[in-house]
C-alpha cells in the first residue's frame, strides 16, 4: 500500500498546529510533515509537540539541515523522540538551502562531504555505537549515547540532484524528494539511488528496502488550479510538466499513483503556502484521498 500524508507548512504560525495535528490524528492521517524553513519553525521542537498532541500519526521533519546543528545534538534529539513515541517519528536530513546556510555563517565549502559525515555518525550513534571520528567537518571523541532508540530507526536524506541521489542510497535509509520532481523524476532518483548502495555494497532488494517519500503540490478548491500555476511560476517550475495537481479527490488520487508508480513508497499532500483552510486540507487527505490510494 501506497503511504499517504499532508505537510503542515510553517508560513502558518506555530500556534495552528495543535488544531492540524489533532485533526490529523482523529481523522486517520498516516504522516504528517513539518519543516524546519529558515527563518520559520523548529523541526524538533514542533515535532515534539505535534506527537506530544496526537496518538497515532506518524510525525516526519523534512528536514533538518546539518550545517545547523553539531550530529550528537541531532542524535540526542532523534535518540529521545524516539524513545517517548516508538515508531512515529520520522527525521530527514539535507545540506540544506545553501543561501540560508550563508546567512547565518554555516556554509560549508562541501556540503555533500558533510552530509555524508553527518549521516555515517548519526546512523552509527543512533545504533548504540561508541564513536571517535576526526573527519573533514563531523569530529567526535569516544562519544555514545545513554538513551540510544530501543530498535533500528531510519535515517532518511533529502536529496535533489544526482550526487546527493546516489548519496542516499549509499549512506541513507531512505530519500525525500521536494515537490519538484515529477513522476520521471522519481524513476531517475530510484536508478541514482540504487547506484549508490551497490557502490556502498547495499544489494538493493536485500537489505531493508530503502523508502522514497516524495512531496506532491496540491491545490483544491474552485481557485486551486489559480493557487498551483502561480506557486509553481514563482518557484520557477511552471513550464516543468508533470509538476503538482488541482482538483477533486479523484483527480488527486491519479496524481499520487503516478508517483507511486514510478517507484514511490510515501506521497505527502503538499499545499500551497496560501492554502485557506489547513485544517480542510488535512481532512481532504486523510477521508477523501486515502480511501482511494491502493
């Protein structure tokens, strides 16, 4: 079965999410995502809340950006979420918006060399492992966590162009791809992630398969089809074909299988950042949309 979400997008105000939260979770939404956007909402700490407010859905970040936070604090973050609410969070990182990055004095000469030194340790910490590591930018001295997870968690990467593709299949659990990959997109990530794990020895098809959520732009409503052309145009995407849905439940429905059909394993619902009614939103995906993904 094809998993399904909805992302909470922080241009709302972090005082909106219990409501969109405990909707997500009486309503019987699998997934619901929160970003950590410069200069916007904390990944960890809406994160927290969200699941402290909820019983049931999965609660994924997407993501955290590592030139932001040293990998034992993301360890000890990851480590404790997962321990108070087994089995629902869900954490992915990437080298983040590199312009961002800048304007707080965290860009990275490589940042493909720090997210793969990020992702070796804090897979390895989040195993229990006892770490010293002198790389390029990750340095750690006979480090481990007290309170590792109870059982394997995953990892995932975002990850948008080839090299962080192959990347993810090499040294990730699992890829997030935005909502500007199209179904096309999603069969070259899935050839450019398995390039990666067999480079690492990570036979694809034996190990724990490796899970691609893919975002999918979502406008409903009379003026939805207004809302999606005018958020892709000002992403520069609107010439992009395959790009993003408006419409019905039904029209919704086919969006998603073509991704997964492609070789998705998670759609998230991703609404414009003018969506009127989030609380709507979510209910759309969880009673209209779920019913009808296979």
């Amino acid at each position: 079965m094809t998993g399904l979400g909805a992302v909470f997008r922080p241009q709302l105000a972090p005082e909106r999410l219990r409501s969109v939260a405990r909707l997500a979770d009486s309503a019987g939404l699998e997934e619901l995502w929160l970003w950590e956007d410069c200069f916007r909402e904390g990944g960890i700490s809406t994160a927290a809340a969200a699941l402290a407010w909820t019983e049931r859905v999965k609660v994924g970040v997407g993501l955290l950006p590592v030139p932001l936070r040293n990998v034992a604090i993301t360890a000890m973050e990851a480590a404790s979420l997962h321990r108070m609410f087994p089995g629902r969070p869900i954490l992915a990182v990437g080298h983040g918006v590199q312009d961002w990055m800048g304007q707080v004095g965290a860009r990275v000469e490589s940042p493909l060399t720090l997210l793969r030194e990020h992702l070796d340790a804090l897979r390895a910490l989040l195993s229990g492992e006892r770490l010293t590591v002198e790389g390029r930018y990750v340095k750690l001295d006979d480090v481990a966590l007290d309170w590792p997870p109870d059982e394997p968690v995953p990892v995932l990467a975002g990850a948008t162009g080839p090299r962080s593709l192959r990347l993810a299949g090499e040294a990730a659990d699992g890829t997030l791809l935005t909502a500007s990959t199209s179904p096309d997109g999603v069969r070259r990530a899935r050839q450019l992630i398995a390039e990666g794990q067999e480079s690492a020895g990570r036979t694809p098809g034996t190990d724990t398969p490796h899970q691609v959520v893919v975002y999918l732009l979502t406008a409903t409503g009379p003026d939805g089809p207004a809302r999606l052309k005018a958020e892709l145009e000002a992403e520069g995407l609107g010439s992009v074909p395959d790009l993003g849905v408006a419409g019905d439940a039904g029209t919704v429905t086919k969006a998603v299988q073509r991704l997964a059909d492609a070789g998705a394993d998670t759609v998230v619902l991703q609404p414009t950042g003018d969506e009127p009614d989030p609380e709507a939103f979510v209910r759309f995906a969880a009673e209209e949309v779920r019913p009808l993904v296979p």
